[in-house]
C-alpha cells in the first residue's frame, strides 16, 4: 500500500520563499509521474508542477521561472521550490504519484501555504 506524507507549507509573505516535501511509503516502483496540485478556496484544483521518470517537467503558466519541481529517487520523495511568492498561490497544495500506463493514483492530505500581502 502507498501513503504519501506532504510537509512544508506555512505562513510566508509576499516575495518570500517555502519548500513542500512530500515522502511516499510502499510500493511506487510502478509510478512514474509526481505532481503538484493545488486547491484555492472557492476554485476549482489545479495542476501546479509535474516531473516524470525520464526528467521531463511540466508548469502551469502562472508559477513559471518561480517554482521548480525536484525529486530524490533514493527517499521516494517530490519537492516543490517555491520562490517569489504572490498572494494568488495561496492554497492547499497536494502532491500526488502516480502512473501514465495503469489505474494506480495516490494523493497526499494536503498542506497549507499562505501568502500574505
């Protein structure tokens, strides 16, 4: 069975800096593909970051050259960087591994980060 563990979120204001870590437990020898999501209150969740086993990275427009998405094989853990940070990022973010090929799917309980003006 996969859990997946986020830590990292917090308070920070508007320019500022915070890293997301996010350690996945169990069988992820299948998944290919980590993300980052998002969910501001009242909208819809977005995706943020994504990086796959190849190297390959994927951004939303808006976090752009200010976010960058890492992961470390050996500790089965994704990274999000986040610098310069705007009010508009507030959210919960998720992070979640997962496969392109299979059905296999698995979300972290979210952690929150808060940009103040």
């Amino acid at each position: 069975q996969v859990q997946l563990v986020e830590s990292g979120g917090g308070l920070v204001q508007a320019g500022g800096s915070l890293r997301l870590s996010c350690a996945a437990s169990g069988g992820i020898f299948s998944l290919n593909a980590m993300g980052w999501y998002r969910q501001a209150p009242g909208k819809q969740r977005e995706l943020v970051a994504t990086i796959f086993r190849n190297d390959s990275t994927n951004y939303a427009d808006s976090v752009k050259g200010r976010f960058t998405i890492s992961r470390d094989t050996a500790r089965n853990t994704v990274y999000l960087q986040m610098s310069t940070l705007k009010p508009e990022d507030t959210a919960v973010y998720y992070c979640r591994f997962y496969s392109t090929y299979t059905p296999r799917d698995y979300w972290g309980q979210g952690t929150q980060v808060t940009v103040s003006s």
